[in-house]
C-alpha cells in the first residue's frame, strides 16, 4: 500500500476527532475514512466497509433528489469538489447500509498540494429535515 499524501492524513486525523460528520476521499475518488458521527448516517462503521472506489459509494447510500430521483454520481458534491477542482453543496436523501433513510445536506470541498494538484475532497455533511 502506497502512503497517503499528508493533506489527507491530516484530513483524517482532524476528522477522527471532530463531532460532526466527515467523509474523505482521494484523487481517485476513493473513499478512504468516514468517521464515527458518520456511522450513524451512513448505518454501518468505517471498519466494517472500509475503502471503495467512487462508483460503489456513490450508489451504496443511495442518494436521491426529494421527489425519489437517484441522483448521478457525477451530481454528488464529493464527485464534484474531485473532478471539477472547486466546492459543491447538496442537499438530497440517503438510506444508510442499516435501511434508515436520512435528509441531509452536503458540503464537499476538494483537497489541493502546493502546486494546485487535488489530493481528494472532504465531505461535512447533517442531517436536516425533509
């Protein structure tokens, strides 16, 4: 396993230690942490379903638009901070692996070296009323 650039080890560890819901991600789109507060939206522990490429998380969740529309993948604002370089907010649905549906709103931000390459994106996100 190649070691991970230090703007995302950072990233996790502030994550590890904040009360709010974190998602982060690499380059590649590749979840790599969620953290404990996200557990309970997300309806299962970060050490149970680990890594996983965007495509797989991006439809895991299910995330839909208030009238029960999937939404894209490429519409998710954690794709978006990624592949478009620049900040991006939501606000749609998820069922968490546990099968409890959650309203939530997105802000996703992406993660850049000296040099302007992106590193990954993180995602603080909560739950909100329909």
């Amino acid at each position: 396993m190649t070691q991970k650039p230090i703007e995302l080890i950072l990233t996790r560890h502030l994550a590890s230690n904040l009360a709010m819901p974190i998602f982060l991600v690499d380059a590649d789109g590749t979840l790599i942490f969620y953290n404990e507060p996200a557990e309970r939206l997300l309806g299962m522990r970060f050490e149970e379903t680990g890594e996983m490429p965007a495509t797989e998380w991006a439809t895991k969740w299910m995330p839909t638009k208030a009238d029960g529309t999937p939404i894209p993948p490429d519409e998710v604002p954690l794709v978006v901070a990624v592949a478009e370089r620049r900040p991006a907010h939501g606000s749609f649905s998820i069922r968490g692996l546990d099968g409890q549906q959650w309203h939530i709103q997105v802000t996703a931000i992406p993660l850049v070296q000296t040099g302007d390459r992106v590193v990954g994106a993180v995602a603080f996100f909560w739950e909100t009323r329909a």
